[in-house]
C-alpha cells in the first residue's frame, strides 16, 4: 500500500487507529504500544509540523510533538506488556498484546486499525476488529506515525525514572537497548529484575 491508498483507507473507514510499538529490540524493560484516533481535518496539520516515524525526530522534536498529538487527537491511548510477559510469551506476542491493549481503551473504539509491520493482532482481549498491516507504516500512515511517537516519548520517560533506580545499567543514555556498555554492564553485575532474561545477549 502506498500513501494514498493508506489516506483513503482512513477516510472511509473513519474512525481509524493507528497503532506502533517501541523497545521490541531492548533487554530492558517493557514492550510499549501506543493507540492514536487523529481528527480527519488535522492529517495535513500535523504532517506540516513534521509528524513522522519517530525514529528520524530528535527527542527534543518528540517532545514537542507528543504534545501536540495528544492535544489534537480523538482518542490516544498507552498499552503494555510485562517483561515477565515478554519472556513467558515471546517479544512477537508480547508486543501484540500492548498493541490490543492499547486499542482496548481507545473510546471511542476505532472501526479500523492500521497496524505498523506486517503481523496482524489476535485479539484476545476485545472483539475483533477489521485490521491492515502496513510495513514501514509509521513512514507512510500519519496515524502510525503519531503512535510511533506517543509511545516512543512514554517509554523513553519510563526508562529514564528507572535508570535512577537501576543504576550501573546506563539505561539513561540507552533506553534498554543494548548497546556495548549496557552488555558490559550486565556482564558485570547480571541481570536486574526488568530485564529480558530470554533475550540472548552477546557480550
């Protein structure tokens, strides 16, 4: 699906979610979904102020935009998963499940989900609702995007108070990902309490 295909998927099937998740690659910490309803007349807005994969913005841009995303949207809602879950389940479900989980709260309930990469959700939380994956979705939705964005920004907050808590991690600079310090670290004082204990690490 190209960029316009995807906007008149929105259109019709009004209202739509967006749905993205972030720290599906991290040894640390919960798996974060965000759930994002965008008023139809605010898509061009928003793209003109630079609402995009979260992954190409700054954390100061997120920042700000999170802002704007939350004061414009519809409905914009967080879901979880554990990383008890994460290691009993495996990071794909895992992350599916903080997907439905954050559409589960959504009100009002979307009529679509548009689902960032290419796996669909199961829903075994709430009814099931029509769904379409799109791959680099929070490239070419601006839903996704505005997702992307939300739950990058709670996430990256949730990190940074608990790297005041688990010290010696660098979590501060790393968010959980595993970086050469972070793997250090672990090697060197094991693993704490929230990290993925199935995630194999090379060292």
């Amino acid at each position: 699906m190209n960029q316009e295909d995807i906007r008149s998927l929105e259109i019709a099937n009004y209202p739509v979610a967006g749905v993205d998740e972030v720290g599906r690659g991290c040894l640390f910490g919960e798996v974060v979904a965000a759930a994002v309803i965008l008023p139809i007349d605010k898509f061009g807005y928003l793209e003109n102020l630079g609402v995009t994969d979260s992954k190409k913005l700054s954390s100061q841009r997120r920042e700000k935009l999170d802002l704007i995303i939350r004061e414009t949207a519809i409905a914009c809602e967080i879901g979880t998963a554990s990383v008890d879950e994460i290691d009993e389940m495996n990071i794909l479900a895992a992350s599916l499940l903080a997907m439905e989980r954050a559409i589960a709260k959504l009100n009002p309930q979307p009529k679509h989900c548009l689902i960032d990469g290419n796996q669909l959700l199961r829903f075994k939380l709430i009814a099931p609702i029509p769904q379409t994956t799109v791959i680099k979705g929070d490239s070419l939705s601006i839903s996704i995007a505005a997702a992307s964005i939300v739950a990058k920004v709670w996430r990256d907050r949730r990190i940074v108070e608990l790297a005041e808590i688990y010290t010696g991690y660098d979590l501060a600079t790393n968010k959980g990902y595993g970086t050469p310090k972070h793997r250090e670290a672990i090697a060197q004082l094991g693993y704490s309490d929230l990290h993925r204990k199935t995630f194999k690490i090379k060292l």
